[in-house]
C-alpha cells in the first residue's frame, strides 16, 4: 500500500500534516458545530446576539463549568467519570465561605486553602477508586450524595454574604478587557492542553484509558496516576467554587447542585471519548462555549423557556451523536 | 556441576533423552533456568515441578492445549503471577522474578496475546510508553523528547525490517501485523533484551499477515535474539524454532529439537500419546 | 412644493407627538423567574401580565428565562448577565435569592432596564444596590402566608378537642428565604394559638420538589407513625407528601397542608385530599405588575406604589375556592362535578 521503506526520512512536510491532522481532529465537529449556531443565533437574535460585550458574557458565564470540564477532561481520559463535581464546589463554600465570614481565614489565603480543600476531597475519590477499585461512576455518585449532605448539615439555612473584596475581585474584577474569571478559566484550560499534549503525564492517562493492561505491563504507575486526575479534578473544583464565590459574593449549601452535568456534556460533546482513552482540551474548551452560546442564543431568541429546553437537549443529543459518527466512520 | 539443585537438574533430565543431555553439558551456562515450578490456584496444580532450560540465542517454542500451563509459566517468568515455590536463574545468577518491573529490569520481555498496546496513541509513544527519554525533567509532567522517540523508533523497525507508512497516527489504525511488529519492537528497543517471550504472535492475522511476523521473528532468529514462542500452530512453530517443549496437565513431558522431530511426533505428545512420540 | 414641505412637517409632528407616549417599536421585556411551570405561580402571573399588557394594546417582544432548579442561584447569574446585554426596556423578575441575584440585577440595572421585581418581598427598610431600577415589589407576605397555615392547623386540631399535634415539616431547599419565611410563619402561628401546642417531630428537605418530597413523607411515616399532620412549604410538596400518604393508606388520620393554591393543589383541597392551602393570586400579581408598567410609559412612575402585596386567603372547601379563585385561572367547577 505505501512503497516508502522508513517512514520517517519520508514523512510528510509539517504542513500537510497538520492540515491532515486537522481533518481528523476530534473537535472538528464541535468546531463547525460553533460556527453553524453562531450563524444562526446571529441571524435570528438580531444585534443583541453578535456583539463583543455579549461573547464576554458568554465566556464569563462558562468559566467555572470550563476550569470544572479540564479536570473532568483529565479524568474521563483514563475511561473515569467524576459527578462530585458541584458537591465538592459545595463543601468547599460552606467551609471558605463560613471561614471568610467569621474571620477566620485570611482571605489571600482562601485561594490556596479552597484548592487544598477541593483537592482533598479529590483524592478520597481517587482512593476509593483505584485501592478499593469502586467504579469510578459509583464512587463518586457517593461522594456526590456525601459531600453535599455534609455542605447542608455545615451551612444549615446559612448564607454567606459581603465576601471579602480579594475573593469578589476573583469573581468580578476586569483585566486586560477580560473578566478576570474569565482569563483564571484560560489559564486552567492552555495547562491542561499543555499537560495532555506535551508531557509524560498526558500519555500515561491516554494510554490508561485506552487499554489499562498495555499501561499496567509498563512502568507506569497506573493507582497513582488514576488516582491524581481525581485529585486534580478537586483542585480545580476548588477554585472554581473560590471563582463562583466570588461572583455570586455569596455562598450557600446550595452551591454548585447540578453543575456536573452540565460539565460532562460539554467534555463529551467536545469530542472526548466517553469511555477513554481519546480526548482533546481544544474540544472541551469548545463544547463547554458551544452549551454556553446556545444558552444565551436560545433566550435572545425569544422562544419561550420550555423551547428553549427542548433545542437545547435535542442539539446536545446531536451533538454527540455526530461525535461519535465521526469517530466511527473516520479513521481512527 | 548441578550442585545444592541436583535434584531438581535430575527431575528435568529425566524425561529428556541421553543425546539432548549430552549436547546440554557441553554448552556453557544456559541464558535462562527454570527449575522445579510450582503454582497452585486453589485445588489446581498449574504447573507441577515444572524445569526449562534456554540457551543464549535460542529460539525455543513452547506448546501444549489450552491449560496445559504455557500461560501460567510465562506468568511466573514475566513476574505476572510468581510461581509459588521454585527458582529462576538468568545467566547463572539466582533471580527473584516477583513483578513485571523485576522482569523488566532483568531483561526479561514478553509480548502478550492481546498485544498490550494502547490503541489511541501512535507508533512512537507504544513503542517508548513508560519508558521515554525527556528533554525538560519534571517528574509526571516531564516533556517528552518527541523527536528522539521517532529516530529510534525508526531504527529499530528498520532493524525488525518493518514499514509503517504513517507511524505518528494512533496505532488503532494499524493492521495485525504491524501492531505486532510494534508490540515487539518495543520489547525489543533496549539493546539489553536478554529474553523475548512472544505469546500467540501470529494468532488472529490474516495469511499474508502472518507471513510477516513470521519473516520478523526469523529476522530476530538471526539476530541472535534468545526467544521463546508460544503458539499452537505447530507449522509456525516449526518454522521459526531451535526446539520445541511440550506442555501438558502442568508438566513439560518433552522437549524435542525442532529438525529432529515430526509434527505428528509433537501432535502425539500434546495430546498425552507419549509411547508414539518416543519412536 | 409648499404644500409638500408643510405634510411632512405635519407628518413629523404628529409622529413625535405620538411617540411621547407610545413606542418606537415592540417593548422588550424579560420574563426571568427561578422556575417556571405553566401551572404554578409563574406561568399563571405570565399570564396576568400578558393579559393586562394586551388589554392596553401595548406590543411587546418578551425573552422568557429560567435556571434548570429553583436553587441554581450560579444559572440565575449567567442568564441576568445575558438579560443585560438584550437592551430590555422592562424586566419581570422572581428571585432564586434576593442575596445571591444581587450581583446581576446591579448588571441588568446599569444596562437601563427597569425592574418589576415579583414573589420576593424586601425586608422592611432594606434597600438594594439596584433599587433605583426597581418600578415596583408585587408580591404577597410568605410569613403570613405560613402563620395564616399554622393557625388553621392549630384550630382544625381544638376543634377535634386536641390541644396539641404531631408535625412534620417538609422544607424548601435549605437556604431558601421562602421557604424559611413560610415555615416559620406556620410554627409562629401554630404557637401563638392559645390552647395549642404543636410538637415537630421531624424536619425533612424536599427542595420544592414533588418527588423528593413524596420520597421524604414515604421515609418519615416508617420513622414517625405518630404524625398527625404534614406542612408543605409549597404547592408541589404538598401534593408529593399527599401522594405518599395515600400510598400508605394514611390520608385518613393525617392531615397535610399546602401554600400557594396551584390548580391541582386546590383540586385535592376540594377534594379533601390536602386540608388547607392558603392562596395568592398569581395572575392579579402578574396584573399588577403590568399595571407599574403601564403606569411608568405614562410617566406616572413616582404614583407606582412600591410594594404591592397580593391578598391572601384561606381555601379549605369548595365553598371558599368558589368564592375567591378566578375562575378562568382554573375550570375547576368541571373537575368538582366529577
């Protein structure tokens, strides 16, 4: 099929490869996905829709579910699934939250003491899944139900308010014509393309999820390995509740419930593999700004709210659908 | 000079015939000594005082049915599942074998069945996977030498004598034979593989497939690559092995060296006929 | 050519004339609320207001909003940034939480758009960073709404001559103001009654939802068989705990309460099914905020009362549903005549 004897002294120009690579990138879809509903809202939203300030706002809404998909992304890249998500975001607002109102917790602190928290939490579902081998799902369906019921008995009917301006300012401040949340999300997400793509790390989880006994044969540490996606999935949902703190500047027992849903969706429908072993931070940066576009397009519409639902679930559903097309009928 | 493992030589010799002895005692230390394995799964002997001897660039196939023990062996000298009492010696040396990294760091490779390969990531990153050089140190996050990876994995496929077209695409999209070429060619990249274990390596492949892995296993022959094949196409195995040991109910009932013997001698042996195999 | 020039000035006059009080084109008007379900409070006060709007001829454009719960205080805050960007002229908002929608309604208000703030009443004196934006507060008193609930309760039970009762409380989401205002007005209630006693044996957490609610009656009756009567913070939980009750055979001996009057909650109050629901009517609220609306394109916006409370009322029979439900909102006579 090929008459070259090394491939390598006759491997194709850089150029032609990447636009090749580009052909089968996984997010190709959601990418034209983006720019086809783009159009459309733009074309039935009139002038509110396609403006500068309305992307900001878009991209400012979908922070915390984008700093929440890089984790997740990680995670479901060795065939995991993380749905504690919104409950750690909760316990880490009742206790940073709870802290920084009595005084307790200086608040230059509560960034990395939110992180250390969610991080924590990360790792007992990281030990349950790899050395009491609980499925991923199970294990932190648990946690899911655990965590919030600590956050509620916690809280109480509590609510935090007034935060501390250095955690407002998270939330709310404006730098370099970004939200300042918005740019903290672009920073989780170009290091976690960095650490999937470029290092030792992002090939261990890949090839975790993509045949854990190839893994398991080498000198890869696989327990450990699995085990730190959840934690850094914790991490980041730290910082994501410091994030939503601040832009609620409030905090309740409430906080997060539902939200990992909405993460999950975006990752997959971003084209990484539900079962692992394939994943792409491009993607997740996408379809976490795809569900965000369609939310805010869909109001401007002035469809009524329960249209608004139905296009949205049926979009997602062929969203992925078409994901998983393209990854049946293209060639890997 | 059998010394303190007399018996165990003996249990070995015995069901051997005076002209293999013969040649075995004047050849020098053999690569690899398998003396006197046990292994049980609860009420089951897997492998009952099982004795194996390879010599330095020899090409040894092992056969037996499906349970006879080749798996359960190959387990105990990979450090997959260590045998429960019995001794391993590699180059003379006694050696404790209790996980594949022991295995790994004595030189020890085995190539399973299911190739072990992760599908989503390509040529390079399998072939060096847990195993890379690094341009930027960092622990986990350490940037791999991407660069370095492909040069080498190149050479070593020009060794093994195997084209892949497109070697930075997902090794998914590769045919059988090419994945196995793969799969042995990172067991092969150091150049300190002292032994190669290749589990079924032509099960599953296509015709003209099967010739290849069969032309890549006779390129590492000639090499002087110290291999043992386990496979149950006994064509295969005559075509590419020095001898042949027959595996049956946990025991080695014979081994045989491959130019001396027929397929229905081996045939015989498998299935238990041991009075039609000893001509 | 004269006479040309002189229309077209007349033209523009009368044009400009019009204007002062009418409308270059439709009215955008957000509709946000923190559910939105056709049969309950929401969907009937959309309705009011359309009506009243309609009734005016006023033409609008309404962008309709909602988060997937009632507790999503982070969804709420994405979709009031983006009513911020839609140049609203008015905008109907029902709170998830007064405190944590603070944030985007300081948005929605500096983008120009005015506030009918609905269901959420602000503490007396408070006062709010986008206050200014605010046209009017239509809403009713949750804490009357609860105390007018534990008052009924404490003088169904002396009129069986009991001087005390067994209760069990299901909650809203645990920090929803409503439903802590609701619930603390039925203990407030239920203890000034004189020669009343309640005893809260337990204290269950159904999220306004029916489900959780129905799932939380169904526990509490293994644990508590001595209960004797179910308070419901809302419409929907009141019909889950019903449901539960009747799965258990335990209608009979245990009294549930409801607030709000939803139609089916109302229904199964004619039916005897739920013993008490104390109404507000939601398309008078919906009316009432039209009404600040209109008021405000006239110019009268300084005579637009603040706070507008909605009257509440007691429904415990068909008697009184007949009495003081609206009959378009609900064709309940048809259901009675079953």
């Amino acid at each position: 099929m090929n008459e070259r004897i090394n491939s390598v002294e006759t491997a194709p120009s850089r150029a032609t490869l990447s636009l090749d690579r580009l052909r089968t990138a996984p997010f190709l879809n959601v990418a034209v996905a983006i720019v086809v509903i783009y159009v459309i809202l733009t074309a039935i939203t009139g002038e509110t829709f396609n403006t500068v300030n309305n992307q900001i706002t878009i991209m400012r809404a979908a922070s915390v579910f984008l700093i929440l998909a890089v984790g997740q992304t990680l995670v479901m890249t060795t065939g995991g699934i993380d749905i504690s998500t919104g409950s750690m975001i909760g316990v880490v607002g009742a206790i940073v939250g709870s802290g920084l109102e009595t005084g307790m917790l200086d608040p230059v602190l509560a960034i990395l003491v939110a992180i250390v928290i969610g991080a924590a939490l990360g790792a007992f579902n990281g030990f349950n899944i790899t050395v009491l081998g609980v499925p991923p799902l199970l294990a932190t369906l648990g946690t899911f139900v655990a965590y919030r019921g600590f956050t509620q008995y916690y809280m109480g009917v509590n609510l935090v308010t007034d935060l501390p301006n250095i955690v407002t300012a998270v939330g709310r401040a404006w730098v370099l014509g970004l939200p300042l949340a918005v740019w903290v999300a672009l920073l989780v997400t170009l290091a976690g393309w960095f650490v999937l793509q470029r290092t030792l790390y992002g090939r261990y989880i890949t090839a975790i999820g993509s045949n854990p006994k190839a893994a398991e044969a080498t000198r890869i540490n696989v327990r450990a390995i699995t085990a730190s996606t959840y934690v850094i999935q914790g991490g980041l949902a730290g910082l994501a509740a410091l994030v939503l703190m601040g832009r609620l500047n409030s905090a309740s027992a409430a906080m997060g419930e539902g939200i990992e849903l909405h993460v999950i969706a975006a990752v997959v429908l971003g084209g990484t593999y539900l079962f692992g072993g394939r994943s792409t931070m491009i993607g997740t940066l996408l379809g976490v700004y795809v569900i965000g576009m369609l939310e805010n397009g869909l109001i401007q519409t002035g469809a009524g709210f329960f249209v608004q639902r139905m296009i949205l679930g049926l979009l997602i559903i062929a969203a992925v659908a078409l994901q998983l097309q393209q990854r049946r009928s293209g060639p890997v | 000079m059998f010394g303190p493992r007399d018996s165990a030589a003996h249990a070995l010799l015995r069901l051997r015939p005076a002209k293999d002895r013969e040649e075995e005692m004047q050849t020098e230390t053999p690569l690899l000594e398998v003396i006197d394995l046990e292994k049980r799964f609860g009420g089951v002997r897997a492998l009952q005082g099982v004795s194996l001897t390879i010599a330095e660039g020899e090409s040894l196939a092992l056969v037996g049915d499906n349970g006879a023990g080749k798996s359960t062996l190959v387990k105990a000298i990979a450090g997959v599942q260590p045998a429960d009492t019995g001794q391993i010696r590699l180059g003379g040396r006694d050696v404790s074998i209790r996980s594949p990294k022991d295995a790994g760091a004595l030189g020890i490779e085995v190539v399973y069945q299911d190739l072990a390969l992760a599908n989503s990531l390509d040529v390079a990153a399998n072939v060096f996977l847990g195993d890379e050089p690094v341009r930027f140190r960092m622990g986990w996050f350490s940037v791999p030498d991407v660069r370095k990876m492909a040069t080498e994995t190149a050479a070593t496929l020009q060794r093994l004598r195997i084209n892949i077209p497109e070697p930075r695409r997902p090794v998914a999209n590769l045919s059988g034979g090419q994945r196995q070429a793969v799969a042995i060619g990172r067991s092969i990249r150091k150049g300190n593989r002292e032994l190669l274990v290749l589990d079924e390596p032509t099960a599953a492949l296509g015709v003209e497939e099967v010739r290849k892995v069969l032309a890549l296993i006779q390129t590492l022959r000639e090499q002087g690559q110290t291999m043992i094949i386990i496979s149950h196409d006994l064509e295969h195995v005559f075509s590419v092995s020095d001898r042949i040991a027959v595996m049956r109910q946990g025991r080695i009932v014979a081994t045989r060296r491959t130019k001396e013997v027929t397929k229905t001698d081996i045939v015989r042996l498998i299935v238990g006929d041991l009075e039609g195999a000893t001509e | 050519m004269k006479r040309l020039t002189t229309l077209l000035a007349a033209a523009t006059l009368s044009v400009a004339a019009s204007a002062a009080m009418a409308q270059d084109g439709p009215l955008r008007i957000g509709f946000v609320s923190h559910q939105h379900d056709i049969t309950d409070l929401f969907g009937q006060l959309e309705i009011g207001f359309r009506d009243r709007l309609d009734a005016e001829g006023i033409k609008y454009e309404m962008f309709q909003a909602a988060p997937s719960a009632s507790n999503r205080h982070d969804e709420m805050l994405n979709i009031l940034e983006n009513m911020a960007n839609l140049n609203l002229d008015y905008m109907v908002f029902g709170p998830t939480s007064l405190d944590q929608n603070t944030q985007g309604l300081v948005e929605v208000a500096n983008a120009g758009t005015k506030l009918l703030m609905v269901d959420y009443e602000p503490e007396e004196g408070a006062s709010f960073p986008f206050e200014d934006a605010v046209l009017n507060w239509s809403v009713y008193n949750h804490g009357e709404m609860g105390e007018q609930t534990g008052r009924w309760i404490a003088e169904h039970f002396k009129a069986q001559d009991k001087d005390n009762a067994n209760v069990i409380m299901i909650w809203g989401p645990v920090a929803s103001e409503i439903s802590q205002a609701r619930g603390n007005g039925v203990l407030k209630g239920m203890e000034e009654t004189e020669g009343f006693t309640a005893n809260v044996i337990y204290e269950g957490y159904g999220n306004f939802q029916r489900e959780l609610a129905y799932n939380e009656v169904e526990r509490a009756l293994i644990a508590y068989p001595q209960v004797e009567v179910i308070v419901a913070m809302n419409s929907v939980m009141a019909l889950g705990s019903m449901s539960a009750l009747e799965a258990d055979g335990r209608l009979d001996d245990v009294v549930v309460t409801g607030m709000g009057g939803q139609p089916d909650e109302l229904e199964m109050v004619a039916r005897g099914k739920i013993g008490v629901a104390v109404f507000r009517d939601p398309r008078s609220m919906g009316a009432n905020s039209a009404e600040a609306l209109i008021m405000d394109m006239q110019g009268k916006t300084s005579e637009i009362p603040r706070v507008l409370y909605t009257d509440l009322r007691v429904l415990d029979s068909v008697e009184s549903i007949r009495t003081y439900v609206p009959k378009e909102m609900l064709d309940i006579d048809a259901k009675l005549a079953e």
